[in-house]
C-alpha cells in the first residue's frame, strides 16, 4: 500500500490547524462552563436543605455515570424539539461543561474540605457574615488548591473534544475525516491528528505538574 | 416504545457489557504488564514503560480508536470494528491503569521489600507475595472509577458502526423520530450499568481488603467515589480522570 506522504501532510495541515482551532476554542469555552457550573454544584451540596443538596446530588451522579457522547447526542438532536436552536459547537460546548462540571465539583468540594476548620470557626469567632466567611475567607484558600486538579480536568476535556465530531462540530477529527472520505486515504490525517493531541496534552502536563509544586505545598 | 425497540435496546446493552469486558480485560493485563515494568530496575525498560505511558494518554481515546479503523488498513491489518474498539479502550485505560498499579506499588512500605529479601524470596515471589498482594486493596477504588469511565468509552464504538447500546440508539432513533424518549432511555441504562458495575468492585474491593485482614471502610452514597484529590497525592501527569 502506499507509503507516508509529507507532501500530503503538508497539504492538509492548513485544514487541520483550522479544526485544532476549533478543538481549543471548545475547549477552552467548556472548562469555563464547567468551572463555573461546578462550583455551583460544589456549594449546592453542601446546602444544608435536603431539598437542594439531594436533587443536585442525583443530578451530579446521574451525568457522571453516563457516556458524554450520548448526553451530547441528547442535546443536538432533543433541545431543538424544546424550541432552542443552537449551534453544534454551542451545543457541544454546553453538553462537555455540563459533563465536566459534575467531576469539577467533586474538586471543588475536596478544596472546600481541605480548608482547615480554624478558618471557620475564626470566620464565626469574627462575626463574619455567611457570604464573607465564603468570599474572603474558605474560596481563596479552597480555590488555590484545586487549580491542578481543574487543570488536569482542562487536558481530559481536551481530548473528549473529539466527540464533537459526531455532532458535526469542525473540530480536528472531523477535519481529519473529512479529508479522508475525499481523498480515501486515512493514515496522515488522523496520524497528525493524534501526534497534534499528544505535542499539545503532553507539555501542558508537564506545566500542570510544576504549577502543582509551587501553588500546593 | 414497542417490545421490538427494547429488544434491540437489549441487544445494544450486551454488547456494551462484552465491549467493556474484554476492553477491561486488556486493560487490565496492560496495567499491570506496564504498572510492574515502570518499577523496574532497568533504565531501558522504565523509559520505555514511561514512553508508553505518555503516549497513550497523551492523545484521544476516540483518535486511538480511528486511527486503528481507518489508518490501520492502509498498512495491511484490516480489524473488524469490535476489536479496533477493544484495542483502542485496552491500550488507553491500561495506561491509566498503570499509573494506578506504579503508583499503589510505590505506596508499599520498603520494610516490606528488605523484609522479603531477608526472607530470601525470588524477585517474582516478593512482586506477587508480598507487593501485589498488599497493592491491590489500595489499587481497587481507582480501579473502579477507570471501570466506570471505560464503560462510558465504549459508547465512543458506536461511532464505528458496532452495534453497541448507543448505535441501537441511533438506529431507534432514526425509525421512530422519539429522540428524547430513546436518548433518555439509554442514558438510564448506561446509569443501571455502571450502578451494577461500581456495586460488583465494591464486592470485590471488600474482597481484597479482606484477604489483607483489612475492615472494609463504610462508604455512604449510591456511587460514593473515592474523592478527586487535590494536593500532591493529585493524579498530575497526563491529564488523566481520576
């Protein structure tokens, strides 16, 4: 069969560069979807109404346990029957924050935890009311915890992006089969693609990793 | 909903079971094969291992998994999609699971080891008696937590045409035009599935504990997962979940 290409691969990176733009953007928008939703969740279930911790509970493990592809696949083709129009990659976006956002809040929740209890009970012994006992006392310290830990959760979701593809989002893979129902020839496109995934997750990683030693100690 | 819909949900559900079977089967033999190899005494075999490792988690499950359906072909192994799948979710979670076996070997006291050498245990002995033996119970919550993720991988095999819970799904779809009924139903039984598989590692994780003459710990919740850690006990390297 044929052999390896560099010209081919010359050819096509333009195409997919422009997917791998497409890769971080969703990326990119997910995690702050997911940052923000979870720490909703985080403090939802700390609640100390069981009419507000157990609903968000069961909601938070029924979207963990449960394939992303089918939860994005639910979004593309149920939210327009409900009269809201988005686009695939809003949707996509939408369908990995929402994924995400029930593993952020298990961090969120292991950084509220870590805090130690003389903070609280020096925020109570201050007279601190409830919202700045959370705002400038528990979420600072908290937060600064959990940042590798999200981090590492920004390199899973990058490599879940892929998924789009099959909701018709021009990330990478798509880009990478579209190229290769053309031309019929899968092995650079998708070889490139997977090479791109491990040049761009590996570093960041390894960034992760220092970052880890000097915020946590 | 006809009884030939949930004939065929039924269908989808047990070739996600097998998928995720065998996937773990590999999985497992990879994690272990690489989680020993990384602490091995030899450069070569630890840089190789620790290559492996960085690879397969680097990139996409789901490119993986492409790239030995399309690409693989062209250089003359033509694999049928169940096994690309099986290939694919074997070769990417056993990396993981390596990082979880290095990891609870490395826990193990050194005592134990000096202890097994005065003992004069062969290396294999001292890996199977004394190391694994007392690794597993450690290895069986993040054991658990990878299960459920591989399971909700597998959903990726339907993108290869294989007729797994979610490909019936679209099929189901596609007759009857009742997305929110058929995508609600199979995401309820992608849930029952992985309830059923975290009770079946709890057992076994009970099990382990138990044959190290260890109590079990009393866990609350439905799924109760070992909490994302944060702090230097954080699973840093590649990204993975936990």
């Amino acid at each position: 069969m044929n052999t390896w290409s560099w010209g081919y691969v010359g050819d096509i990176l333009p195409d997919l560069l422009k997917g791998l733009g497409v890769t971080v953007e969703a990326t990119l928008l997910g995690s702050l979807v997911s940052f923000a939703l979870g720490l909703v969740w985080a403090l939802a279930l700390r609640s100390p109404s069981r009419w507000v911790a157990w609903p968000v509970g069961a909601v938070v493990e029924f979207v963990r346990n449960t394939p992303l592809l089918v939860q994005l696949f639910f979004l593309f083709f149920v939210l327009p029957s409900w009269g809201l129009t988005f686009s695939p990659l809003v949707t996509g976006v939408i369908g990995l924050g929402l994924h995400y956002s029930t593993y952020t809040a298990e961090v969120y929740r292991a950084g509220i935890d870590g805090v130690p209890a003389g903070q609280w009970e020096a925020a109570v012994a201050l007279n601190l009311p409830r919202r700045r006992t959370w705002t400038a006392v528990i979420l600072p310290q908290a937060l600064r915890r959990v940042v590798p830990a999200l981090g590492n959760y920004v390199i899973a979701m990058f490599k879940d992006t892929p998924m789009l593809a099959a909701i018709t989002v021009g990330d990478m893979l798509f880009q990478a089969n579209t190229i290769g129902a053309t031309t019929f020839d899968y092995m650079e496109p998708i070889t490139v693609v997977g090479v791109l995934f491990i040049v761009i997750s590996y570093p960041t990683s390894l960034l992760l990793r220092a970052l880890e030693r000097r915020l946590v100690r | 909903m006809t009884g030939a819909l949930w004939e065929l949900f039924f269908k989808g559900v047990w070739i996600t079971v097998q998928l995720t079977v065998y996937s773990a089967a590999l999985a497992a033999a990879v994690a272990f094969g690489v989680g020993i190899a990384r602490t091995s005494r030899l450069r070569v075999v630890r840089f190789l291992s620790g290559a492996y490792v960085e690879i397969f988690r680097g990139t996409s499950a789901l490119v993986l998994m492409f790239w030995l359906f399309f690409a693989l072909p062209l250089l003359g192994w033509q694999l049928a999609g169940v096994w690309a799948g099986t290939l694919a979710l074997g070769l990417s979670y056993g990396a993981y699971g390596s990082e979880v076996v290095r990891g609870a070997l490395g826990a193990v006291a050194p005592a134990q080891r000096e202890a097994a050498i005065a003992l004069s245990f062969t290396p294999w002995q001292r890996m199977r008696k004394v190391f694994l033996s007392q690794a597993l119970p450690e290895m069986m919550p993040p054991f658990t937590n990878l299960l459920i993720e591989l399971l909700k991988c597998t959903a990726l095999a339907s993108l290869l045409s294989i007729g797994e819970l979610t490909f019936e799904a679209k099929l189901a779809r596609l007759s009857t035009g009742e997305s929110a009924q058929v995508y609600g139903i199979i995401l309820v039984l992608y849930f029952v599935i992985a309830f059923v598989v975290t009770r079946i590692m709890r057992l076994a994780e009970r099990r382990a504990k138990a044959s190290v003459g260890r109590a079990p710990e009393i866990s609350g919740g439905l799924f109760s997962r070992t909490p994302a850690v944060t702090g230097t006990a954080a699973p840093a390297a590649g990204g993975g979940k936990p």
